[in-house]
C-alpha cells in the first residue's frame, strides 16, 4: 500500500473501530474499552481530511456522549436513570450516522460497494429502530421481562448489523489500496 493512500487508512481505522464496537458493547452502557474504540474511528476520521469532515462531527458528538457516561455521574441514579440509556440510544444513532456518511464516501471511491453502501445504512437504522423502540418501552415497563429480553436480542443483532459496515469497509480498504501506481511503466 502506498503510504500516502490515506482513504485506504481511514476506512480501515474506522472498519476495525466499530467492529471492536460490535464486539465490545453492552446495550447498559458504555465501556472504556468502547471509548477507546470510538477513538480509533475518530482518527480514522482525521486521516480522511476534509472528506471525512460530517462523519468526523458525528463521532466527535458520540464520543462526548460515551464520555459522558464513563462518568461517575451515572452510577449516582436520580435523573440518569432515565438519562443514560437515552444518551446510550443517541450515542448508537451518532455511530450508525458516522457509518453512513462513511460508506457513502467508501462508495464514492469505489464504485463496486455502491448497492451495498446503499443497504447496509438502511439495515441498521431498521435494528437500532427496533432497539431503541425496545429500550424505551424497557424504560416505560421495567418489570416487563419481554422488554429486557428484546432489548439484549435486538442489540446482538444490531451489533451483527454494524459488522456488516466492518466488511464493506475492509472491501473499501482493498480496492483502495491496489490503485494503479502512474509512475511505474513497463
């Protein structure tokens, strides 16, 4: 890979940030270990440069967020009780709009992740719908077990769900890499 194929870079930092995402979150809240990944999609933001600019602003916003709840603040209760799994809720929102901007330049780029670009971002705002929908009625009815249930469901399959970014970003990163060096004639 030539070193200053810098989309190359910034795909895969952001592939492997959310797939240690996918792996690593828990629908309660937020770990360390997630912030640090979320980091890792940041600068896979940077690397972009100005392209990468709107999914910079959406993951900067959700690491704020995740950040937030880190904190102390949230073991206390009171208001956070309600708080922090909203917060949670918009957090994922944030990462799935950073995921969509990315793919949208992924595909820009090239060319061949075109249909794929356009289904994977539908997909998972179907399951982080279903999933937010699940969290608050977990929130409206906590003693209802079936909500608890869905939520832990919907949040593996949503997590699957950004796998799929994962691929398609690593598929960015291979078509991206292989360009055609002008300076090299035979």
């Amino acid at each position: 890979m030539d070193k200053r194929n810098r989309p190359a870079l910034g795909f895969l930092l952001a592939g492997l940030g959310v797939a240690g995402r996918a792996l690593l979150a828990v629908p309660e809240g937020v770990s360390m270990f997630e912030t640090t990944l979320t980091v890792l999609i940041l600068v896979g933001c940077l690397v972009l440069g100005r392209k990468g600019l709107p999914a910079l602003g959406c993951i900067t916003v959700g690491l704020v967020l995740e950040l937030l709840l880190c904190g102390s603040q949230v073991q206390i209760g009171g208001l956070w009780v309600w708080g922090a799994p909203l917060l949670r809720l918009v957090d994922l929102w944030l990462m799935t709009g950073c995921a969509t901007l990315l793919l949208r330049q992924a595909a820009d780029m090239a060319p061949a992740l075109a249909r794929s670009a356009r289904r994977m971002p539908v997909a998972a705002a179907v399951l982080l719908g279903l999933f937010s929908a699940a969290q608050i009625g977990a929130l409206l009815q906590p003693q209802t077990a079936l909500f608890q249930t869905a939520v832990a469901v919907l949040f593996v399959v949503y997590s699957l769900g950004m796998l799929w970014f994962t691929i398609l970003m690593i598929r960015a990163y291979n078509a991206l890499r292989i360009k055609p060096d002008r300076r090299r004639t035979l």
